[in-house]
C-alpha cells in the first residue's frame, strides 16, 4: 500500500516534522490537532471551549483534501492539561458528533505545544 499526503493549505501549518494527515489504504489518520487559528499560527483565545471547537475545526480542515467528513471518524484522541475540563470538552464536542459516535479516549498530559489546553487527534475511513 502507498501511503498519500494531502495538504490543505487553509489548515494550521505543522509546527513540526510530520504530515497533518495520510491516508493508507482506506484508513486516514489524522495527526493531533492543537487550537491553532491557521491565519495567526497563534492558539485562540477564549479558554477551553474556544480551543476545543478550533481543534475539531482544524480536524475538518485537514480532512477535506480526503473528501471525508467527521461522520467518516472512527476513533478520536483527546488531549487535555486539565482533566477537570472534561465536561466542557464533552458539551463542546457534542455539538460536532451526535449520533453514531466514533470511539474516543481522553488523557490528561502535563503541557501540550504552545501551552495549548488541548490537542485532539483522529482516524477515518475513506472510500
């Protein structure tokens, strides 16, 4: 199988060595995206709410150049320097997912890049 990287260029640019996504086979697997407002390279403002609904918008983002959506997500990664925010998180995720849920873990880490609060990552199927 032949790995393909497709870039969005409205997507945050990666602040490291990696792709924003590949698809191999009919799984694609997209890397952990941070609240990063893709004209600024900066994390939003507004605290956790804010920056959960710029991840998931990211996420979209760097899907589309796969022509799949969030319904075509089928595990979700969730990132968070705050476990207490967890409620917030859900309310706000929520909104983006809310019927077939994909499956989903949430950890708590010391500090994520850019002192963001949360980074979410994901894999899809494509046709």
């Amino acid at each position: 199988m032949e790995k393909q990287i497709l870039i969005n260029s409205s997507a945050p640019k990666a602040i490291g060595p990696y792709s924003p996504a590949l698809k191999i086979g009919n799984l694609v697997f997209i890397s952990g995206q941070l609240p990063i407002d893709p004209s600024t390279g900066e994390i939003v403002e507004g605290g956790i709410s804010a920056q959960t609904e710029k991840s998931l918008e990211n996420i979209k983002i760097v899907m589309q150049p796969f022509s799949i959506n969030l319904e075509n997500i089928v595990k979700v990664t969730i990132f968070l320097n705050n476990i207490r925010d967890f409620p917030i998180v859900n309310e706000i995720y929520s909104k983006y997912f809310s019927k077939e849920f994909p499956t989903r873990s949430c950890v708590e880490v010391s500090s994520l890049p850019k002192d963001a609060q949360i980074e979410i990552e994901a894999i899809a199927y494509s046709d």
